[in-house]
C-alpha cells in the first residue's frame, strides 16, 4: 500500500520542510530525481502545482506531491506571481525590481500564496488546497530572517515582516503554513476512506 510520497522538487530543504508540516503522517517522503525536469508552464499557482505533481506521479508510478508559490501585488496586476523567482537573478534583484516598478504608489497591498497539489500514482489529481496570507509592500527591507521576499512583506496583524518574525510564527501564519494546515485534514479523509495506508 502507499506510503512513499515523492516531493515534485529536487530541492533538499523541501524534504525537511514537508517533513516537518506532515510529522503526523508516516509516509517516505523522497525528492524527485534531478534529471526529471518539469516545465512550469501553467498560469496559476495552482496549475503549476497540479502539472508537477501530476507528472512526477505518472513518470515515476508513485505517489507524489508538489507545492506552487509567490508573490502578488495588487498595484501590479498581480506580478510577479508565478514569476515570483524568475523576477530577477538574486534576491535582492528581485526585491529591487519589484520596489522600482512600485515606486511610490500608495497602494501597498499584496498576498503571498501557496498552492499544494498531490496526485497518485495514475496522475490523477486527489488533493488541491491553497493558503493565502496578507500583507503590505515596505518602501525599504527590514529584518534578518527568512528568504525571498520577506524583508519586504510586512503583515499588519503582527506589525512585523516575514523577515523580523521568529520562524515559527512565520510558519503559523504564513501562506505555506496555512496551506499546509488546510491539507492535513484532506489527507486525513483520504487515510479515512482508506485511499491511503495508516500502517
Ligand atoms: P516556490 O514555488 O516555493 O519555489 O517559490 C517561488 C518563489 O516565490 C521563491 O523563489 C520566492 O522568490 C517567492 N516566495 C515563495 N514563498 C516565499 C516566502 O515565504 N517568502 C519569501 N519569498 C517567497
């Protein structure tokens, strides 16, 4: 019965990362194999999050999930979205760029979100949940931690960026976070309908 679940990344920090969020469960989670490479060519977050747990699942005949994010800002039309990591070459490429096309707009919102799919072995799609968190564009970075985008995100219910807050509160109220919180009881139904093997 399954158990192995293969992350649609060979990214080694996601296998700790979902390791962590889906502790409660028992499965084998393994990266997919760095030459399965998977072209992102879908318009939303959640496409691009179905086309590579879908692909992987149907190449490798596993079980297998992958995750979408990034970054939209309203005054921007909702760039970069999906073009969250391709907005410039570092980090602070891509922040720069993005403060530089903001300029000095007012409108400062904008929202992180997450999308995760899982697909079995078929790659047919048995599970789609997303996790949204808002936020606030600064004019300038503040704070230390995380990655990305997160000097500049600041969430007006904790006063805080990402970048400032302790990495468990991030975790808590980020959009993977909450994406994460949203999927767990999805997996449950499926171990419930006994889609999934609990031994
Ligand atoms: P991925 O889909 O998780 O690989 O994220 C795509 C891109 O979105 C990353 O390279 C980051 O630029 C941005 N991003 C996603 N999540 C976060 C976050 O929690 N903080 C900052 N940037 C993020």
């Amino acid at each position: 019965m399954f158990k192995k679940l293969v992350i649609a990344s060979s990214n080694a920090g996601k296998i700790r990362e979902m390791g962590g969020l889906l502790r409660d469960f028992d499965f084998e989670l393994a990266l997919k194999p760095p030459e399965l490479d998977i072209e992102e060519t879908g318009k939303t977050f959640m496409e691009n999050a179905i086309l590579k747990a879908s692909y992987i699942a149907t190449t490798l005949k596993q079980w297998s999930i992958a995750d979408d994010s990034g970054l939209m800002v309203n005054a921007l039309n909702g760039q970069p979205g999906i073009y969250s990591a391709r907005y410039g070459k570092t980090d602070f490429d891509r922040i720069n760029r993005l403060l530089t096309e903001l300029k000095n707009n007012t409108n400062r919102q904008a929202q992180f979100v997450c999308a995760i799919a899982i697909a079995n072995p078929e790659g047919e799609v048995v599970i789609q949940t997303e996790g949204i968190c808002e936020g606030e564009i600064l004019t300038q970075v503040r704070g230390e931690s995380g990655f990305g985008y997160d000097p500049i995100f600041f969430v007006p219910e904790f006063k805080q960026t990402f970048a400032e807050m302790p990495p468990d509160l991030k975790q808590k109220v980020s959009h993977r976070g909450k994406a994460f919180a949203n999927l767990i009881p999805l997996i449950n139904h499926l171990f419930d309908r006994n889609i999934f093997d609990r031994k």
